[in-house]
C-alpha cells in the first residue's frame, strides 16, 4: 500500500538570537509525514524540538529551506495544522466552551454552528457539564483536555503537541494518552508529538524522529512496529525502549560532557577572579 505525504520538512534551518547571543538551532532537518501517521520527535533537552514545531505550525520561518504541506509551502499558520501546548495557553476571561469555540469565531463561523461543534467536542473529551467554568477551575489535565478540544474544532489534518503531557502528573498524562490514542484512531487525522519521554513516544507513535544536539538533525528514524494497544512491560516494548535510548545515548553523553566541561571551565573562571582579587 503506498501511504500519501501529508507533510514534507525540507533542509530546515535556523539561526536566531538570544540575550545577544548567536543560536544555530536546526541544521538541514528533512523528513515527511505520511497521512494518518501518529510522529514523535524526541532529542537532547534544548536541541529545539520546540523550535520545529513552530516552523511546522506556521508560527515561526526557517532561515532556509521550508516545509510543505500537500505541496504548500507553509509561511504562516495554516489553516489545516493546529496545535496544543505544554502551558495549555488558554484564555483566562473566556469559558471552557469559548476556548474551544475561539479558532471557529476567529474564522467567522456562525455562532449556532460553532456552539454545535464546541459542545460536541467537549463531550468527545469527557468535559460535559463543564462548559461555563473558566480554566482557573479546572484541573491541569481538563485544561488540557480543552487544548485538545480547541485543536480539533477547526476540523485540521494535522494536529502538532508540544510536551503536552509534561506539565501534569504522571497518572493524569497517562489517561491523557490512551484517549489521545483513542481520539487519533476515531478521528484519523495526523498527529506530531514533540517529547522528551522515550516511553512516552513508544507507546503512542508510527514512527520516532530522532534528533541530535544543537544545532539539530535527524540522527535516526525509529519504525515502532509495536502492536497496539502496547504494553510497557512487555519484553518486546522494553526491547525497543532499550534500542532507541542507545541511538539517543551519544546525543545525551555529549549534552552531559559539554555541560561539565562548561561547569568546570566556569569554576576555574571564579577562582581565577577571586585569585586577581586578593
């Protein structure tokens, strides 16, 4: 069967400047999407992952090269790519059912319309009930859970996470998984799960993007050829857990001695102005 590209992330690079100073943060990252796929993109804590994903979603520009979606290049946020984020990023002075409604009012879709797909949406994620409480009411993973929800309102084919089970506890994200899961395979739209638990993408993705320090590439494209529903502690899941964390380790080592290396050299840079002091 021949699976269509949906996405196609070409030779992205980007530079950029941070407290004055110069941030290589992606170097020539190229790999695609196929339609309906469930991706992880793991790597290094600040090999920017999150920075990817901004230049897929549209809300960032590459330095060079592009990403296309079915052929588009995308330059701006486009309306068929949605995302959910780590900090939930929700409206404080709106409700829970204006929240999800806001990517609908924002493209002028009439209100009797938007309310019908709000309210079943909030359903569909198991917030029935809670339609007029304000986010401050809620808990982390029914913030979430309206994230989710706000995604999905504007019908996208694809919808992008970043980190976005990291900000709540463990038992709460590993509900928040399954019905992701759940919500993937009803809804058959693509997903794109930035992430820096290795169980984490096993359990959920097609396939693994990996990627190397800064300034980023793809060191490796992980195939999970996992059964689902998958179990953690299963001998073939811990098999896999294993082989990915050893094509990761060198990236790991290498952030570990760069930042001991770093931590000595400020250390000696201390004594050295105490020494000039005396």
């Amino acid at each position: 069967m021949t699976l269509s590209k949906c996405l196609e992330v070409e030779k992205v690079v980007k530079h950029y400047s941070h407290n004055g100073k110069h941030v290589h943060a992606l170097d020539q990252v190229t790999f695609h999407v196929h339609k309906k796929e469930f991706i992880c993109i793991i790597g290094p804590s600040g090999c920017g992952k999150s920075t990817l994903l901004k230049i897929i979603a549209g809300l960032d520009r590459p330095t060079s090269g592009e990403v296309r979606f079915q052929g588009e290049t995308v330059k701006e946020p486009h309306p068929k790519i949605s995302m959910v984020f780590q900090s939930f990023a929700l409206f404080p002075w709106r409700t829970v059912l204006q929240n999800v409604e806001f990517g609908l009012e924002t493209r002028g879709v009439p209100k009797a319309e938007r309310r019908k797909i709000a309210l079943e949406l909030l359903e569909l994620v198991g917030l029935k009930g809670y339609e007029n409480a304000y986010p401050k009411e809620l808990s982390g993973g029914m913030k979430q859970r309206v994230g989710i929800a706000r995604a999905l309102a504007v019908d996208p084919e694809i919808v992008l996470m970043d980190e976005a089970f990291s900000a709540i506890d463990e038992f709460t994200a590993q509900v928040l998984r399954n019905e992701v899961l759940e919500l993937w395979e009803e809804t058959e739209k693509t997903f794109i799960l930035v992430t820096h638990n290795l169980t984490e993408a096993l359990e959920m993705a097609d396939r693994i993007i990996v990627l190397s320090t800064r300034p980023a590439k793809v060191k490796h494209e992980y195939h999970v050829s996992l059964k689902r529903p998958r179990n953690r502690s299963d001998s073939k899941f811990l098999r896999c857990q294993k082989e990915l964390f050893n094509i990761l380790k060198s990236e790991l080592e290498h952030t570990i001695v760069r930042h001991k290396l770093k931590a000595i050299h400020e250390h000696f840079k201390i004594e050295d102005m105490e020494s000039f002091q005396r």
